[in-house]
C-alpha cells in the first residue's frame, strides 16, 4: 500500500531523518537525497484467521514500476521462505501501479482479462491481483460526479444530480437513510450474514451476484455510448473486473492518515508493530469515525437508570419546549410563539424506523432480562409500517425494530426536532439534554402504552428497579448516541 507523507526533514537526536531509504544501507545523512514524500508499505492479512502484521516499509519520493514489481516479488519471496503461502497481494489503482501489476506477469486489457501471475517462489502457484475495491468506489463517484450521466446496458441513466438531490433531502432532514459507507461494512473472517467473507460454503450466494456485476459494469456507457472500461476514466471499472475475477479464482489498515512526516509514520509504524493499533492524535484525523453499534457512552446502564424526573431536568425541558404541547404556550405574547412539533415528515419516518434497529442491537448488549429482550423485535411479519426501508435494504443482516420501539424512537427524534427549533438548529450533545430528553420520552411512552406486554412484568421487580421504565430510557438514550454522533456536520454543534 502507498502511504503519502509530508516531506520534512528533522534530527532526531542521532542523525537527520526525513530522506528517502529504500533499504540499500545507504547513510541517511546523505543531503544529496531527495527527501521522502511517500511511504511504500507491505502488509500480510490473513485469509483464514485474525491477524495481519506490518512486513516492511520504504521511504521514497516516487518508485519506477520496475522498482515496485521487484519489491513485490521480493516481499513474496521472503514470506514463501518461512512458509506463508500468498494468494492474493491488494493494492490502489494508479498508472504506477497498474504498470506494476502487468510487469509482474498479469493481464489488465479488459479484452483478455487475467489478473493473474505467477509466484516467483512457485511457478504452479498463481497469485492473484485485487485492486482495492473501496478506492475503485471512490474512483466510480467521482468519475460519476464529473460526466454526470452514465448509461448501462438496459439503457437506465444513472444520474449525479440524483445523488446530490438525496444528499441535500438528508442534510435538510437532518438523518440519513442508512447509506453511509462504515467500517462495519468491511468484510471480516468472523462477519456474519452479507458481511461475511466469501467462502466456498456461501458460493451459491456471492457467485451469482458477482457474475451479474461483472457483466452490468461492462455494459456501462458514457454519453457518446464508449464503454466506460475502455474511457480515460477507466480505472474504477477495470478495478471492479479484476477484484470479481480473482475473487472468482481464489483490506483495511486500523490507522489513521493524514499526511505525517516520516519520523510521524515510523513512530506510528513502530506502535502498530507493538500493538496492531493506531490512535488518532493532534495532526492525525480518523478516516473512519463512524461506530453505529457502540454501546451507549453514557457510563449508565439499564439496570441502574433512575426513573425519576429530578429537577434539573425539568428546567432543561422547559428551556429547550422539549415537552409535547397541542396549543402555544399560554404567556401574555403567546400570539408569538412557534409551534411545537410533533410529526415527522415521511422521509424521517423511513429513516427512525432504519435507525430502531440499530438501536435494538445495541440495547441489546445491556439487557440481560429475556423477557424485555424478547419485546425489541418486530413479531409480525405483515407490519411494513415503519420497517419498510429495513426490508428493502436488508440482506440478513438488520434488525426489524418493534413497534414500540419504534414508537420511542419516533418520541426522541421529536424532542430532538423540538431542541433543534429552539436552538435555532444548534445540536446540543451535553448529558443533560440527554436525561432530559429522555424523561419526556419517558412519560411520553407510558401515556401511549408503549411494550403493553410488559405491563405485568413491570411489577416482577422492586419499584427502583423498574424493567419498563428503564427499558424505555436506554432506547431513548442509545437513538440520541446514533443521532448525536452521526448528525450531518454543519459546524454548530454544542454542548449545552
């Protein structure tokens, strides 16, 4: 992998660093060097456990392809002496690293595919190319958002303005509908469902889908109907054929990246080799910060959530009109008051239903009473009310959300929608909002019998430990920790 870094150079109490090394012993000092602006990175990850290792690293300003293909067989050489059979090596798409791949030995022409060749250590082994299929989807966006239009073999359009029309529809609404790309999504050897790996016990459920992409993005045109495998902008799709086809025949780095020197990456370099982590720090930003299924990061629990509304609470209610009222509030210049809302456009409708169940799955991970668990999930099979986003994304792998849980989920979103108007569209995040919203959420769920099936077994427990009313809160809590860390970002945030 390529990891560009910032050219700096710095003593670090023993030599100068900053310049090239490749690795050929010659002194770093050596101000005839040009200094390093990338790092040249080999990682083994493993197919059939759950480890990955950092092999090695090369300071450079830029690798011929011949250069690059020789590390390569170099790196496959050195695993192969201590026993570690390599079957396939992922990398991005640039012209460098194409050339690369072709002198190595495989075919890139989209005409006589075969991203294939063979082992420098074993001329019966094959090693099969992936070109990293997150950065061909980037590659796709982007090639998207510059021609505007791409037509497929049916003659359907697909249009960026669509694209930009449902991200302002979600901007403006304040939720997504659930197509946000996340580290969840990146397969896994212990992933289940359509995150799992794709094994030969599974083949009857990738194989089919993958020949279908094969043959729809060949048939994907530009404008003046050029095959887009075979335009400029080629790269993206071609990436997409070879990764189907040595997926046929047969990534992630936890780190963090935002140009550091190289005194900066070997730091982080070296920590990863201690311990397979990465925390983002000052000048490091996380590509990734997205955690839908983290537990609640309130440090309460569901078995110790107090159900009493305290004082405190109340005076956040009343400051944020958190509570739902029918009529404006009755003052002597209620003639301007603003509405208290208490509906939700059908767009948030579909997108709180998605969200629920997400919700489930993390009240889940604190409940350890059967019977609440047991009212999370949606029994009926024909109730599409609220979950109808859910089935049509679903692949086995989400949660249909109960209709009182959803029904929580509903209260919350409208407090928070109360919150937003009052603060002139300002999120606050602080704890307090979180308890106060909560409470109203609270009280709300018992006027509409919310979990009606726990109404009994409410009173199998002392009055401080309330099953119901606790139940109630922590899902309240665990929408407001998705909704609060996944709003879309438009720099207002607040603590309260």
């Amino acid at each position: 992998m390529r990891w560009q870094s910032r050219k700096h150079l710095e003593w670090d109490g023993h030599k100068y660093v900053g310049f090239t090394d490749i690795g050929n012993g010659i002194d770093d000092g050596d101000d005839s060097s040009p200094l390093a602006s990338e790092a040249f990175v080999f990682m083994a990850v493993s197919l059939n456990s759950n480890w990955k290792v950092p092999l090695g690293y090369f300071l450079i300003d830029g690798l011929s392809a011949s250069e690059r293909a020789n590390l390569v067989k170099t790196c496959l050489l050195k695993l192969s002496e201590v026993g570690v059979k390599t079957v396939s090596p992922t990398c991005d798409g640039p012209s460098c690293n194409q050339s690369m791949i072709k002198l190595l030995g495989a075919k890139l022409d989209v005409d006589d595919l075969d991203p294939s060749f063979v082992h420098p250590a074993d001329s019966n082994q094959k090693i099969h190319v992936v070109l990293d299929v997150c950065h061909m989807l980037k590659l796709v966006r982007n090639t998207l958002a510059t021609q505007k239009n791409i037509t497929d073999g049916n003659g359907g359009n697909i249009r960026w303005e669509l694209i930009e029309e449902l991200h302002k529809i979600q901007d403006e609404e304040g939720l997504r509908l659930g197509n946000k790309l996340r580290g969840a999504h990146i397969q896994n050897p212990y992933g289940k469902h359509y995150k799992s790996p794709l094994r030969e016990s599974n083949k009857q459920a990738w194989q089919p889908f993958l020949t279908e992409a094969m043959q729809y993005i060949s048939t994907l045109t530009d404008s003046c109907g050029t095959p887009m495998v075979k335009t400029k902008r080629k790269t993206p799709f071609l990436g997409f054929l070879v990764a189907i086809k040595s997926i046929e025949s047969i990534r992630s780095l936890g780190g963090w990246n935002n140009y550091p020197t190289a005194t900066q990456f070997m730091a982080a370099y070296k920590r990863l080799l201690l311990r397979h982590e990465v925390n983002a720090s000052g000048n490091c930003t996380a590509l990734d910060a997205t955690n839908i299924l983290h537990a609640v990061k309130d440090t309460t629990t569901i078995n110790h959530v107090n159900a009493d509304i305290d004082v405190s609470d109340i005076t956040t209610i009343r400051r944020y009109d958190l509570n739902v009222r029918l009529e404006p509030q009755q003052t002597d210049h209620d003639y301007v008051d603003a509405p208290n809302f208490n509906y939700l456009s059908s767009y948030k409708e579909a997108a709180v239903g998605y969200i629920a169940g997400y919700v489930v799955r993390m009240v889940k991970r604190s409940v350890t009473c059967e019977s609440c668990i047991d009212a999370l999930v949606e029994k009926d099979p024909n109730n599409t009310k609220f979950n109808s986003l859910v089935r049509q994304k679903n692949h086995g792998g989400l949660i249909e959300a109960s209709a009182s849980v959803y029904q929580i989920c509903q209260s919350t979103e409208q407090c928070v929608v109360r919150m937003l108007h009052s603060t002139r569209g300002n999120l606050l995040t602080s704890s307090k909002i979180v308890s106060a919203i909560s409470s109203v959420v609270l009280e709300e769920a018992v006027k509409k019998n919310a979990f009606s099936s726990l109404h009994d077994h409410m009173f199998d427990n002392s009055p401080d430990n309330n099953h119901l009313f606790r139940l109630i809160k922590c899902i309240a809590k665990c929408f407001l920790n998705i909704r609060m860390h996944h709003a879309p970002s438009k720099g207002n945030n607040s603590k309260g």
